[in-house]
C-alpha cells in the first residue's frame, strides 16, 4: 500500500485543491485521505446542513456549481419560493437538489448513523474514491465575536453577510469532541506522505480542527512534511472574508500574515507568483512560489502535482 496523504479542507479553496489532489493520486493509485471542517454545520429547518462536507463532495464528484462556489449546479430553487410563500426561513438558499443531501444526511443521523458513517455514505453513492471524513462525529460550532453580538457562524457568513467587525472566533464544543477516526488514524499513520493545509480561511476553514484536543499535537508529532497553501494572494483573499478577517483580527492582510498564523505546525508554506516578494520574509521556513488559482481542472491538477512534488522534497 502507498503511503496515504492527508488533505485537510475547508470552504471554496479548500474544496478546489481537494479536488486536484483526488485526481493526481487517483491516476496514481495513492491514497488520499480529505478531512472537512464542520464548524460551519448548522441545524436548519430540521435539517443537517453540513456546508464544507458538501462542497467537497460536489467538487469531488463534479456535481458543483463553479461560479457560485456552492451548492450544485443546473440547481433549481423550487423549494425556496414555496418556503417564501409560508414566510418560511428563505435567507439561507436551499437548492431543491441539495436538498436531497440534507434528507438523506438528516435521515441517517436520526437513525444513529454517525456523521462519518454518512459523508462515507454519500461520496461513495457519487462515485468518490478518496476517504473524506469530517473532522470529528460530535458537534463543533464555529461562534463569531462580533461588534454586532456574538452570532452563530452561518448567521454571521450568509445572514449578515460577513458585514460585522470580527473580534475573535470560538468553537464551541471542540473541547468535548474527538478527533474522527479517519483524521486519529491517518495522523498517527508512520507512513504518512505529507498533511497538505489547503487554501482555505485559517480561521472559519482551519482552526476548527485545531480546537480539537489531540490534532495540534498529532500535527506536530508526525514525521510526514506539514504544509499550508496560502489563501491569500496579493493581499486579498481568493475569495470569501479571509481578508476582512485577518484586517478586523489585526494581523497582516498576506500570505506571510498565513504563515506566521500557522506559525511552529509548518514545515513548508505555498504562496503565489504574485507574493513573490514576500517569500524571503519567511526564512527559514521552505516556500514554494507558484501559481496557485485555480480557475479550471488544469489548474487544480497543476497545483496538486506541484505541492506534492514540494512536500515529497521536504522529507
Ligand atoms: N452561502 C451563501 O452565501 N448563501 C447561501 O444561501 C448559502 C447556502 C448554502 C447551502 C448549502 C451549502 O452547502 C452551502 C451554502 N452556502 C451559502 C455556502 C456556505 O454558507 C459557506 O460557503 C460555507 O459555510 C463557508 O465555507
């Protein structure tokens, strides 16, 4: 058996390099291992929304809608405009066919499945080879400190738009939760390629698997090469609110400002061309300049190949 890596992802970015390592090591029949932030789960209108998970397996499975970056595509809104018509809760867009996920997710939950036993569920019914595993099978709620309050996570990102200043992030329930099986065993795994941090938002995306007791430590006790591909480029972010935040939070709008917030668990960082300037500042740290957006499937395949090449030259 080749030695598995490990992708840990969260929301768009994440979701894309996922996506491109999944078809590099699937060609190469090396395993992949993909654990999905769930700190942006929620409990609406009776259904488990499970965002990261699912932009994951849309990706994955080439159901995703590339421009909206969420959700599915050819979706239909049906269900929206009868929930309008009860004055229903409508400021939190379900696609009818997304909706499918949620039922059979919610369904399964219910009958005592485990959120892991589930996410294996779906992506094998969409034909996903990789093993995809939340980050852990008990509840952990990213919480927003906020100048407007402090308000659950989904509140704060689709409700209010990311428009209040951020003071700081809780995850609530990290604390009494466990590593998934999936990520326990692949930390612990001796033979472990390398821990890829995708682009993904450091502190929505991230950090939630870091509140975990036992990841930050795994993550510093494993001999594979940790390594984190920055979400920002240029000093703004791909996409989503990383910018804002690092700004409101007082740290540096950069890629550097990435790096230094993962600070000790890197054994390498990735940043763009276009940062290229800013690759010295991190000395010692090993740095890979490249190009890292990732418009089409080339793109994905082109960076995944290159932060494998990377990793594999740091062991
Ligand atoms: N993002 C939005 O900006 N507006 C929405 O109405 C919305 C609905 C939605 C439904 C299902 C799903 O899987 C994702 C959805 N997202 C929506 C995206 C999601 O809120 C965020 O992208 C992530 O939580 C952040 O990574």
């Amino acid at each position: 058996m080749k030695a598995p890596v490990l992708a840990l992802a969260g929301g768009v970015g994440g979701a894309k390099l996922a996506a491109g390592l999944n078809q590099v090591l699937e060609e190469a029949q090396s395993p992949l291992n993909i654990v999905v932030n769930t700190g942006d789960d929620f409990e609406h209108l009776g259904l488990h929304i499970a965002p990261d998970l699912d932009s994951v397996m849309y990706a994955l499975s080439g159901l995703n809608d590339t421009e909206r970056g969420w959700g599915m595509r050819d979706e239909t809104w049906q269900c929206m405009s009868a929930l309008g018509r009860l004055h229903a809760e409508t400021w939190f867009s379900l696609g009818d066919q997304d909706l499918a996920t949620h039922l059979v997710r919610t369904q399964m939950l219910r009958d005592g499945a485990t959120l892991s036993d589930v996410t294996a569920h779906l992506f094998a019914q969409l034909g996903v080879h990789a093993s995809v595993a939340p980050m852990a099978d008990q509840p952990v709620r990213t919480i927003v400190d906020t100048d407007a309050g402090t308000l659950a996570f989904q509140h704060y990102f689709v409700r209010e738009q990311c428009a209040p200043e951020v003071r700081r992030f809780d995850y609530a329930g990290a604390a009494e939760a466990t590593p998934a099986t999936l990520l326990a065993r692949t930390l612990a795994d001796p033979t472990l390629r390398a821990v890829v941090i995708c682009p993904s938002n450091p502190f929505i995306s991230i950090d939630p698997m870091l509140a975990i007791p036992g990841v930050r430590d795994a993550l510093a006790a494993t001999t594979a090469p940790v390594v984190a591909v920055s979400p920002i480029v240029g000093g703004a972010a791909i996409k989503g609110p990383a910018a804002k935040m690092l700004k409101e939070l007082g740290l540096a709008v950069s890629a550097t400002g990435i790096a230094e917030h993962y600070g000790e668990l890197l054994d390498g960082f990735v940043m763009d061309a276009a940062d290229e300037s800013l690759a010295g500042a991190l000395t010692p740290l090993p740095t890979l300049v490249t190009q890292t957006m990732m418009h089409t499937s080339a793109d994905k395949r082109a960076l995944a190949d290159q932060v494998l090449a990377f990793c594999d030259g740091l062991t």
